[in-house]
C-alpha cells in the first residue's frame, strides 16, 4: 500500500478499498476476540486519501501519540 509508485499516486477509490480491507481485518480480529492490530496503518492510508483530494493531514503536526507510519507503505 504505497501512496506513491513506478505510476505515480494512487487514485481515491483504491485508497478507500484499502481502507475497507483493514476495517474488515480489524472486525475478523474483534470477532475472535484477538488483539486488536495497530491503527497505524489506517491512519496512513487516510493521510493518503486526503492528500489525494489536495488537502493535509488528518492529524494534528504536534501530535505526540508516538505512532509510526504503516509498514504497508
């Protein structure tokens, strides 16, 4: 799940079908009652998605939660 590649940027509705993806990963693990994975990843792919339609970040730059890009990317 690389926002950029050999291509070029990834259009909006391959980024929303990543985004579908995880979501359905997450639920598959909450209906085991798993640990939960990283939202790391989400987290990325909505940063993509926003870039996608020219706008910034949906978190904040002094964000301080410690969270590390997705290893997707």
């Amino acid at each position: 799940m690389s926002s950029v590649d050999e291509r070029g940027p990834r259009d909006r509705d391959t980024i929303e079908r990543d985004l579908r993806v995880l979501a359905g990963v997450r639920d598959a693990y909450r209906e085991r009652g798993a640990t939960m994975p990283s939202f790391d990843q989400m987290d990325a792919l909505l940063d993509e998605l926003i870039a996608a339609r020219g706008g910034g970040r949906h978190r904040r730059e002094d964000d301080t939660s410690g969270a590390r890009p997705s290893l997707w990317r």
